[in-house]
C-alpha cells in the first residue's frame, strides 16, 4: 500500500491570502497604487454639454469682433439696410485706408502706446511697494491710509475734473500727454489688489531672513517681493493696460484732434451730417487690433505666470 504525501504551500509564499497571492493584499495594494498613479497623469476630458458650451461663450465673446469686421468691410447704405449684412464686403481695405487718414490714427496709436505703456509700468511698480507697505510693513495709520485708499474708488471721476483741467492748464500741460499719464499713475484698486495678494503668498518669514543677511529695503523689493508678486504683476498690468487704452473720459477733456489717442481719435471720423458707420467701424477695428496682437504675443507668459502663482510645488 503506497501513502501519497502533499506538501501545503506556505500562506506567505505566493499561497492563496498570501501577500504575494494574486488577490493577496500585497498585489491588491500595489493595483491600487498603480491605479492613483495611472489617474493622477491623465488629462480631464468635458462632455458634449461642456464643448457646446464653451462654443456658445467663444462665438458670443468673438461675434462684436467679427460684426465690426464685417460693418467695416461695408458701405454705409447697405448697413442702414434691413436686414444688417453678416459677412464680409470689398471695401475693407478702402474704409480702413480712410479712417486711417482722416483720423491720423498712426499718431493715435503711437501716443496710445506710449500712455498705456507708461501707465501700466508705473502702475504696477507702485502699486507693488504701496501694497508690500501695506501688507507686511508696520508703521503708525497704516490701517488709516489704507482705508482712505480705498475710500478714494467710490469717488466717481467725474468730480475731480474741474480741479484736475485747472491743474493741467497751470502747468500749461493741456493737449500734452503728460496730462494724461500722470494724474492715472497710481491705481488705488492696483494697491488694494497687490496688498490682498502680498499678505497670503509672501511669508513674513522671508522677508526676516532677508534682514538678518543684511539686505536693505530695496533689494528686499527687488529679490524678494518681485518673484513672488509675479502672477499678480501680471494680472494687473493686464487690466491696465486695457483699461489705460480704452479710457475716453479724461483724454477727451485734455486732448485734442491735434495730439489725440485712439478714443480721441475716433470721434473725428463720427462728424458730418450723416455720419460713415463703415469708417467709423474701420477706425475702431484699426483701434482693437493692437490689443489683440499683444495679447497674442504675451497671453502665454500672462497665462503661464498666472498659473505658476496658483500652482504651489
């Protein structure tokens, strides 16, 4: 009589239950881990719902771009016409060669260039050291002067002028770009917005440890605070220069035809008995173009800095 013998595997070495067992817990724990992982790399795709709604927004953000495109592109006749025209014409070419004429609208851009560019700049330097100040800086009413800042943004405009336009004449500034630039050099809301900024993502900490290197107040500024207000910076000098390009209140007080910005500029071409739609379309597309360049060309770096100050590695 022969007795068969069969050696049980060990529960640990690759057995059922077994942490290297196909359902084991050791297996089960690194698909899981595999699993996380193969998650974490992949990219989030929207729905059907989500495209047709992010098409919607686009084509309504693009249609005011692409009407005046096509107002311009037209006669003024066939734009007093019922329906309207939605699509191109062949006086394009024609219309902006007059608004760019009659408006002298190389001037325009060039002094526009020059007052946004000018007031973005100092803006967004200011603006950064007053909220740095305001942020992480101790000294006596504080809270004080902070609250009369932001007290100055419920002052409508429109109250400061008379004293402003007098100002301006004594300084025999009128007509001169200067008297545009600086009365808007600072922004109250810029100070507001980089303080709010600068107290959550600036740590005091750091700006301690720069003191006891020996560093001054200014390299503090330059070395410490200015990497880290990038993102903000950046914003900021967005909605400035946008803001400083399409401003029409003050410059239509201090300038004139003779040394005009683009908003200036264009209501040169609305004159007449019956005033050309389809130039003045022309001018305001000569007008938007810049913006949309330089948004072209920075709109990444804008968009990558913005990113790097929500993303914390």
């Amino acid at each position: 009589m022969t007795t068969t013998v069969v050696a049980e595997k060990p529960r640990g070495a690759g057995g059922q239950g077994g942490p290297g067992a196909p359902g084991g817990p050791g297996r089960s724990g690194r698909v899981r881990r595999a699993g996380r992982a193969g998650t974490a790399g992949r990219h989030l795709h929207g729905g059907r719902i989500t495209y047709a709604v992010l098409i919607l927004f686009t084509a309504g953000s693009l249609f005011p771009l692409l009407w005046t495109a096509i107002a311009a592109s037209r006669t003024n006749s066939r734009l007093a016409e019922t329906p309207p025209p939605f699509w191109f014409g062949g006086r394009l070419l024609q219309n902006l060669e007059t608004a760019w004429t009659d408006a002298n609208m190389g001037l325009a851009l060039l002094n526009t260039t020059i007052v946004a560019g000018t007031i973005t700049i100092g803006t967004v330097l200011f603006s950064t050291v007053a909220g740095f100040a305001f942020a992480k800086l101790r000294f006596r009413l504080k809270n004080v002067l902070l609250m009369l800042t932001i007290a100055t943004m419920m002052v409508p405009p429109q109250l400061s002028v008379v004293p402003l336009f007098m100002t301006v004449a004594e300084l025999e500034w009128t007509d001169q770009l200067q008297a545009v630039i600086l009365p808007t050099l600072v922004s109250a809301f810029g100070v507001f917005f980089m303080r709010q900024y600068l107290s959550e993502a600036l740590p005091t900490e750091l700006i301690e440890a720069a003191r006891v290197d020996g560093a001054s107040s200014l390299r503090i500024v330059w070395h410490v605070v200015f990497p880290v207000a990038r993102p903000a910076m950046a914003v900021l000098a967005m909605l400035t220069f946008v803001q400083a390009w399409n401003d029409f209140f003050w410059p239509i007080i201090a300038l004139t035809q003779d040394n005009p910005t683009v908003q200036v500029a264009l209501t040169g071409l609305g004159r007449g008995y019956i005033p050309d739609q389809s130039v003045i379309m022309a001018g305001a597309l000569l007008g938007t173009l810049p913006l949309l360049l330089a948004f072209t060309v920075f709109g990444k770096q804008i968009v990558g800095g913005i990113m790097n100050g929500a993303v914390k590695g």
